[in-house]
C-alpha cells in the first residue's frame, strides 16, 4: 500500500497543481495511519500548512526515526478499527516507540468518539499534546487541522490550492475561475479535489469510492450514481475546456481532468 500511495503522490507533485503554503516548510510531521484516506488526506493537508512530511510504514520504524533524530514537531497516529482495546494498545506502542519525546500527537480515526475517547485516556497526562479529529472530508479535517495547529495566517481570501486559473479552498468548499465563486457540497468538493491534485492522470472510479467521505451513507454510490456526481461537479466548475481544462469520462473506468493547450 505505501509504495503504491508514495508512487501517486509523487506524480501529483510533477503534475499541474501547485500549493500555495507562503513560506518554505519548516516543521516536520510524522504521518502513520492505516487508513488509506486519512494517509492521503493527512500528507497533503500537512504540507499546505507548512509541515514537511515524513511517511512512516510502521511503529519500527516510528522507533528508528526517533533513535535516529528527534526533530519531528508531531505525529498524525491512524487509528486502526473500532475496538476500543486494541487501539489503545496501538496508541500505547507508538507512544512507546516515540521514547515520550514527541511534543503533539494527532489521533486520527472514522471514529470520532472514539479518538476522542483515547486522546482523553491514560495517556492523556504523559507529557505531549493530544489532539483527535475525525477522518471524514478533505475539507473538514484541514478546517480541524488548520484550528488544532494554530495555523491562521492564510486569510479567507487567498485559496490553499490552485491549478491553471482555477482555485481551490478547502476551508470554504469553494473553486474561483474566470471572476467565478462557485460553493461546493463536501462530496463534490472532494471529487473535484482529487481530479485537480491528478491532473493528467486518470482517476478510476474505485479510487473516488475509496476517497471521498461516503461514510454517512447508508448506500454508498455505485458507478451510475458516480456518474452523475461527476457530471454535476463538471458542469458546474465548467469543465467542459471553456476555461483551459476539459473532463473526460471513460466508460466504467475513471476520468481525467485534461489541460487544453492554444493551438
């Protein structure tokens, strides 16, 4: 799963789209999760505000990276599962492989009750700052994110992510083109999310079912219903090449958001 993550987030950093974080980033992150949303999501949030970012496959080599330097300024921790014991064995682990070093530690779970609930257990008094949040949207964990670390200097008005003439901010779940604001919904604005972070590359469909927080639905969408998500997302941003970028659907597949070059 790692290499096949690092391997698509590699490209992303080659395609079209470009962060916008203000200064070089300073503070290192540590990113550990099972969870294969929240690796993703975590990763790029971090970056944006201004964390460079160290993926770690597992709670050895958690225990490696702190032998070797101390330097991380905090650890997003996945939480596996649903059962309450086991995952507080988990947290206990990387604590430990952490040698009580670390100075914040963000618990990350779908279960927001409980990352609550560890965050405020036995290991709430060891020394570090605790912090959970939920892994749900893009745009609500970088709100929670953004809040939990204190980072505000962005203003409302200068959007986190842009691609070409089109730009993205999470906090408000908006893209501005052309003189254009337009509001998304948090499913829609995930979707479109993942096709400007992979311009030019095709997104498949079982990519957008395994990204976009579909957790509060008693049916998840199947492709039918995709179908016609994307199809809103793109008519409403027009994706249609009217302003340098064109959708394009294969059938039962995925889509691509392809730049338009002048001829």
């Amino acid at each position: 799963m790692r290499l096949d993550l690092i391997a698509v987030e590699s490209a992303m950093t080659r395609g079209h789209y470009r962060e916008l974080t203000g200064s070089a980033p300073r503070r290192r992150a540590g990113v550990l999760t099972p969870n294969r949303r929240s690796w993703v999501y975590a990763r790029r949030i971090l970056r944006l505000l201004g964390y460079s970012v160290l993926l770690i496959k597992d709670l050895d080599e958690l225990a490696q990276i702190n032998r070797r330097s101390s330097s991380l300024s905090l650890l997003y921790l996945g939480i596996p599962g649903d059962d309450a014991h086991r995952a507080l064995e988990w947290v206990g682990r990387a604590w430990r492989s952490m040698g009580r070093s670390m100075p914040r530690l963000l618990l990350s779970s779908d279960n927001a009750a409980l990352a609550n609930a560890i965050s405020g257990g036995h290991i709430a008094n060891a020394g570090a700052t605790l912090s959970a949040i939920a892994t749900h949207s893009f745009s609500q964990m970088y709100c929670d994110l953004r809040a939990i670390l204190g980072t505000h200097q962005a203003r409302a008005d200068e959007p986190t992510i842009r691609c070409g003439g089109y730009r993205l901010d999470p906090a408000s779940r908006t893209v501005s083109f052309a003189d254009q604001v337009i509001g998304l919904g948090e499913v829609e604005f995930d979707i479109a999310i993942e096709f400007f972070y992979q311009a030019g590359r095709v997104v498949t469909i079982n990519w957008l079912l395994l990204m976009v927080p579909f957790d509060g639905l008693a049916h998840p969408p199947g492709v039918e219903a995709m179908d016609s998500i994307v199809t809103t997302v793109r008519d409403k941003l027009l994706l249609d090449g009217t302003h340098g970028w064109t959708l394009i659907s294969f059938q039962r597949v995925g889509y691509q958001l392809a730049e338009d070059f002048p001829a």
